[in-house]
C-alpha cells in the first residue's frame, strides 16, 4: 500500500492503461482465436507509435509550451504595466531632468497614436547609441534636492520592489529582472546614506552611475512596454502617451480639437 502511494499517478494510469490493452488483445484471441490476426495489428499498432510520439512531444507539447509561454509573458507584462505606474514613469520623469542631451532624445520617445512598429525599432536603435550622462554633482543645492527626495520616494517603494524581484516568473523576462536590479540596487545605495546632502565629491559621482544605470535601463523597458500596449491595448496606450515622462506637452486630460 505504501508503495502504491510513492508511486506518481501518471505512472500508475500507465500501468492501468497497459493491462487494459493487454486484457483486450487477450479478449479478442479468446473470441476469435486468430492469433495471427491479433499479433499482426498489434505489430502494426507499434509501428505506429514513433509516429505517436513525434507528434505528441514534438507537435502538441510544442503548441501547449508557446501557449503557455504566452500566457505567462501577459502576465509579466502586467506586473510591467504595475511596476511603471507605481515606480517608473515617475522615476523616469525625474532622473530625465537631468540628462544633458534629455532635448535631443526626447524627440525620439515623443510617442503618438500614429507610431507604427517601425518607429519602434527606430526609437529603440536612437536610444542604444545614445550616450546617457546625468548632471547630478555635490554642491548642488537642485542635486541634492532631487538625491534626496528620490531616496524618499524609492524608500517608499522598497516592499514592491522587494515583491517583484521575489517573483519567480520574473526570471522569464531578463532584460526587466536587470533593471528591477538597478533600481533596487540605486535604492539600497541611496537609503545606506544618512545624509545625501554632505557627501564626497567622489560618492555623488558613484551615485550618478548608479542613476545613469537605471535611467538607460528604464528607458528601453519603457519603450517596449509602450510597443505592447499600442499592439494590444489601445485604452492603455492612450493613458500612457498622454502621461508620457518625455513629452513635455503630454496632459493627461484630453482637450478640445
């Protein structure tokens, strides 16, 4: 009885199906008595069974691995969506502040109803050969103004970020994991800091690279998270444009034409 129980069920329905087969080859030999007859289907019945397994593992499994892979990429990008209105549209609309060169590629993220996936794919190549570079120095009454209240703000989001990192299905989705990373490791580094605004001129440069990490990061994630609701959720992607952190004429109320 105990072995019966360690054994998986999809084995035990094996064995269950195997001793039925066997008892109706037995039950058509006892009723027709032609022995030929029944070890000839059965050999043609085997014969058969590479061409079962192919299309079983190779074919159906194929189909139900993209489904649910599918499946499970929707929900990630959900947590995408969650994780942007919670975190990064504002983290993104701050850090952009202080970029040097934020006029000129910003104009490349500038996104309208009219964008194509082309202009994806041009947007997408822009900011990869863009050189990031944040003006974020000590002395700085602005700097220090935004390293603090930015401390504060990720500080308040430490749990959730802490909760998207944690979920298993996140490793699914390399590139997001990377800047779930960046972002709690920007975070860590900001709340180790009792004070941001009396550092050494050496620390505020380490915390620019830190910044400047999860600004190009956020960047990308942004535009591709952007690309997915203008192919499959128009409702969303009318909110996210009219919230876009790059276009300094986006109001999230519509206006009059």
């Amino acid at each position: 009885m105990n072995i019966m129980k360690r054994i998986d069920w999809k084995v035990r329905i094996g064995i269950l199906l195997i001793i039925l087969s066997a008892l109706l080859y037995f039950l058509n030999f006892t009723l027709f008595h032609e022995a030929e007859k029944v070890w000839f289907y059965l050999s043609i019945d085997m014969a058969f069974v590479p061409l079962e397994v192919l299309l079983v593992v190779l074919v159906i499994e194929s189909v139900i691995s993209r489904r649910e892979k599918s499946i499970m990429l929707e929900k990630l990008n959900m947590v995408i969506g969650t994780f942007f209105s919670e975190v990064g549209t504002d983290l993104l609309a701050e850090i952009s502040k202080f970029d040097s060169k934020s006029n000129k590629i910003n104009k490349s993220l500038v996104i309208n109803s009219n964008w194509a996936d082309e202009d994806f794919i041009t947007a997408k190549k822009e900011i990869k050969g863009h050189k990031y570079t944040l003006d974020i120095r000590g002395n700085d009454p602005y700097s220090e103004e935004f390293l603090t209240a930015t401390k504060n703000f990720l500080m308040e989001k430490r749990s959730f970020l802490l909760a998207l990192l944690e979920n298993p299905n996140m490793l699914e989705h390399e590139s997001f994991t990377e800047l779930l990373r960046a972002v709690f490791h920007l975070t860590e580094e900001l709340q180790s800091r009792n004070d941001i605004t009396n550092l050494p001129m050496a620390d505020y440069q380490h915390l620019k690279i830190d910044l400047e990490r999860a600004y190009n990061l956020l960047i990308f994630e942004w535009l591709e998270y952007m690309e997915h609701l203008m192919n499959n959720y128009p409702y969303l992607f009318s909110l996210a444009m009219r919230t876009n952190p790059f276009d300094p004429e986006a109001s999230v109320e519509i206006k009059d034409q």
